[in-house]
C-alpha cells in the first residue's frame, strides 16, 4: 500500500495543491486575525470549519483527481496494479492535505496564545483546543474521496459549490436540530457545539441567543458524532474504490 502513496504523492510535488493547502491556509489565519477582535479565538476556529476547510478540502480533491483524470487515467489504465489502492492511495494523499490544514488552524492557535494578551478576547482552553482540532479532522475525513468522486465527475466550480452549499449552508443549519446525526455535513458544528461552547451560526453557547438549545452542550453527541463520521469514511472510500475500479476496467 505504501508504494500506492508514495507514487500518488509524488505526483503531487510540483502542483499547486501543495500551495494552496499551506499558503490559503496561513492566509485565511491572517484575515481572521485582521477581520475579529473579541471572538479571535472563536472565529478562528468556526470559520475554519464551516467555510475555509470546506474550500480547501473540495479544490484538493478536484486537483488531486485531475492530476490521471484529465488524460482519463491512461497512465495507470494499461498497468498491473490495484485499482482500488490506486483510489484509496489517492484518498490518504487528500488526507494528508487536510491534516496539513487542521495542524495549520492549531498553529494559528497556539500563535494568538502565545501573541495576545488582550483581557477582552474570550478564550478558548487548550485541552478544548486540542479536541476540536481532532473532531474537525475525524468529521472530515470521509468528504475526501467523495470530493475526489465528484472532482471527476462535475469538475471544479460544481465541487466547490456543492461543498460550501452542504457544509456552509445546509450542515450548520440542521446542525442545530434533533435530527443533526442524518445530515453528515452537519456532525462538525453539532459535534464542537460543547467543545468550543459555539453554536454553528458562529454565536456563543448561551441563553438568549438564536437557536440555542440546552442539548447543543450536551457531551454525548461527541462519540456519536465521531463514531458516524469513522463509518462514513469507511462506506466512502469502499464505493468510490470499488466505482473506480469499475470506470478502470470499462
């Protein structure tokens, strides 16, 4: 399997996926120290996963799947390998971009700690931190060979609209309801909501504020949510592998 990755990545070495992961991710922290005050801390971290993951997870995808997509993967096409572990090796390198992102987002973090020391600007601890940091990552996973999926069959500008409509949109909307756990782009701002104490809509975690619920600080969504989200990576790489073997074989 390590020589799947090792192939797939090299791919990668002088495509502008590299940069954009790591560049459009330094520059998204930049803005959201430049455009907050107070909710530094919480902007930094609601942003990151209602808007500025959702872009960078859904262009990778599409650029890692151009990359043997757009000569319709004739350089594979006639070789004696798996298809399925061609697939799945290109889902870990779209894996590896978005755990790039989310250890960039824990940089910025620990960055503002270390700069700010402005009384006003509510905080947010360091262990909650930490979590949030692996929810969102464990939340996503399962969107990378589906947007690998979709970066082959409807192109770039469908992918990122698709991607910002459902976790931009749609996810934090149902994130707030009792039925979160049927709408998976819903399970990262359902499943931070006691985290981070922030709702979806970017609001704090209390009384008087729209749509907020006593359940929303509720800690029993956060294994609910992880455990769907490990089973949906799991149902996501199989059938894109195994329609990838297929388109392969046709």
């Amino acid at each position: 399997m390590m020589r799947y990755y090792y192939s797939e990545n090299l791919k990668t070495k002088h495509l502008f996926v590299r940069k954009l992961t790591v560049y459009g991710s330094i520059i998204a922290i930049l803005l959201i120290f430049l455009l907050s005050s107070d909710f530094l801390y919480i902007h930094l971290f609601n942003w990151w996963y209602v808007i500025i993951l959702p872009v960078i997870i859904s262009f990778s995808c599409v650029l890692l799947s151009h990359i043997d997509g757009k000569m319709n993967d004739r350089a594979v096409r006639g070789l004696a390998v798996s298809f399925k572990n061609i697939w799945i090796a290109k889902s870990l390198v779209g894996i590896k971009y978005l755990v790039i992102a989310c250890f960039l987002l824990f940089a910025g973090y620990i960055l503002f700690t270390v700069v700010m020391s402005d009384a006003r600007i509510i905080p947010i601890a360091f262990p909650n931190a930490l979590l949030a940091l692996f929810v969102i990552l464990v939340t996503y996973l399962w969107q990378v060979p589906l947007f690998l999926f979709l970066g082959y069959k409807i192109g770039i500008f469908l992918s990122i609209a698709s991607s910002l409509l459902f976790n931009t949109i749609i996810g934090p909307i149902v994130a707030a309801k009792s039925y979160w756990f049927i709408c998976p782009f819903s399970y990262p701002g359902r499943v931070l909501c006691p985290i981070l104490k922030i709702m979806p809509n970017g609001l704090l975690l209390e009384s008087g504020n729209p749509s907020f619920t006593p359940a929303l600080g509720s800690y029993t969504v956060v294994p609910i949510g992880i455990i769907l989200s490990v089973i949906l990576l799991i149902i996501s790489m199989w059938v894109t592998a195994y329609w990838y073997q297929n388109e392969e074989v046709k």
